[in-house]
C-alpha cells in the first residue's frame, strides 16, 4: 500500500542521489497485474504516478486509490 506522495518523496530521493530507477510492485494479483512484477516509476503528474510496464512495453498512470494496491520498493 502507497501513496502518491510517498512515491513522489521517494523518486526524488532517489534522483538527488543518482539512483537510476525507482519500482513498485503490485501487491496482489488483480485485473491483469500479477502480484511482484516490477514496474520502473517514471514520474509523478496530476496526483497520479505514472509506471513504466515491462511485461507489455506500456506506461500506466496510476491514481490514489489505485495504489492502494501496489507496495513502493
């Protein structure tokens, strides 16, 4: 479970300090998310976290209640 501002405090953590990438994962299977499958955060917009999917080569974007469901790595 996170939040966006959890996930905005951690990117940009992660960019002062040179850290390449920032991930979640899905902390259940649901819809067509499998639980643990690693998601690259790209930024944060609009109260909402947008997520690079590996699996299918897209971007999601991400609201609130939706990453109730997604644990920040």
């Amino acid at each position: 479970m996170t939040t966006v501002k959890a996930v905005e405090v951690k990117l940009t953590d992660h960019q002062s300090k040179g850290v390449l990438n920032t991930y979640m994962t899905p902390s259940k299977n649901m819809n067509d998310w499998f639980k643990d499958e690693l998601l690259f955060v790209r930024k944060v917009e609009d109260g909402s976290v947008v997520v690079f999917r590996a699996l299918d080569g897209t971007l999601h974007s991400l609201n609130e209640e939706q990453l109730l469901n997604f644990t920040l790595l």
